[in-house]
C-alpha cells in the first residue's frame, strides 16, 4: 500500500510541474510578443529599375516613346531626376495643303452677212494654281553628352578626376550624411516640403529639387565608378 502511494505522488507531481513556468502568465495576465521584422523598400533613382514616383529610370522608359509623349519622332531619354528628357524628341511635321483648280469662262459672238447675230458661249477650261504653304522640317541631330559628372556632384569629387571612385565613396557618404543631418535639424517644414534656408544644405539637395533626401544620395551612387 506504501508503493501505491507514493506512485500516485510521482505521477501527480509529473503532471503539475510543465504547468508551472506558465503560471504567472495566467495570473498577472500576460501575453508572450513576438518580434515583428518589416523592411521599407524606397526608390532609388540610378538603379535602371522605374518604381515608385519615377517617370524612368536611366534605360527604363517604361515602354514611353517621343511618339507616345506627343512628339512626332526622336529618341527618348532619361534625366539624373529620372524624368523624362524629352530634348532630341521632334515636333509634328504639318501637312501640306493640296493645290485646287479654278475653271474660268470667256464669251464670244459671231456675226451671219443676214446681219443675224447669235451669240455662242464656249468654255475655255483654264488651270490657276493657288499659293502654297510648305513647311520645311529640320533634323536634329542630339549631340553625345560627355561622360563627365554632372555639376551637383561634382562637388564630391575629391581628386578632381571626373569620377567618383571606391576610394572616395566612404568619405564621400559621410560627407553627404553630415550636411543632411544638419538639413534635417534645422527644417521648416511647409506644404509637406522642406525649403533650403541655408546655401551650406546645396550640397544634399543633388537633383536641385529643394529637398534633401535619399533620392540624391542614390544619384550620387549612380556616378560612383567601380
């Protein structure tokens, strides 16, 4: 009868211990919390990729031609905003207005010796060509651009190479960093936009939009040369 008992105890104990480690959470109410990971994906002008607000993005024109944006011919490209550049696209031609004819009419009489006169009336169909308009279409032909940096970023070249190079890009970043973190400070936020007040914060504000923000630390990355 001792080993029944002391049996029941082993399997009563068996059973209330896992409930245990639990147990304040019953009593005070609480709940476990799972951490929760999110990710934040922002355009990235440079990338070759159109997203978000972006009208293209370098070769990505988002199927737009010169023809589509109302233009008559030309070669569409893609600005350092990514926005449409629309400066090699050609006009409409205008149309030629076709030339019409005019028929004029002349009247002339014969005399019979019964000094009878009958008049006849013969038309003599005559051609008059109206003035025309001509339009004459001029082919431009784009110039190659340079493949020099453009003059916003220029001011983070630190060798003065033309390019921005790996070895630079760390300090060039710190650089850009440090000017937008004093934008960011010292902001006065007006319709959802922040102005420069200061020429020290031109430095951030690459694609001169008046707003220093990711987009121009990706421009910047686009003209870095690995």
């Amino acid at each position: 009868m001792k080993y029944i008992w002391f049996l029941l105890c082993i399997i009563v104990v068996s059973l209330v211990l896992p409930g245990i480690p639990n147990m304040h959470r019953f009593v005070f109410g609480q709940t476990a919390s799972d951490d929760i990971a999110s990710t934040v994906k922002i355009s990235v002008c440079g990338n070759s990729i159109k997203e978000g607000g972006e009208e293209c993005d370098t070769s990505d024109l988002d199927s737009q031609t010169c023809s589509s944006l109302g233009f008559g011919s030309g070669n569409l490209s893609c600005d350092i905003s990514c926005e449409f550049d629309t400066l090699a696209c050609l006009p409409v031609p205008t149309n030629t207005p076709t030339p019409t004819l005019i028929p004029t009419s002349s009247t002339t009489s014969t005399s019979s010796p019964s000094n009878t006169s009958i008049p006849q009336a013969t038309i003599a169909p005559t051609s008059q060509l109206l003035p025309t308009q001509t339009s004459q279409i001029i082919h431009v032909t784009p110039q190659p651009q340079t493949a020099s940096i453009p003059l916003s970023v220029q001011v983070f070249d630190q060798n003065g190479d033309g390019t921005i190079n790996r070895t630079e890009l760390t300090s060039v970043v710190k650089e850009w960093y440090d000017v937008w973190v004093e934008y960011i400070r010292d902001r006065v936020v007006i319709n959802d936009r922040i102005p420069l007040t200061e020429t020290s914060y031109e430095r951030c504000d690459v694609n001169n939009d008046n707003i220093c923000s990711l987009v121009d630390l990706s421009i910047i990355f686009y003209y870095v040369s690995l």
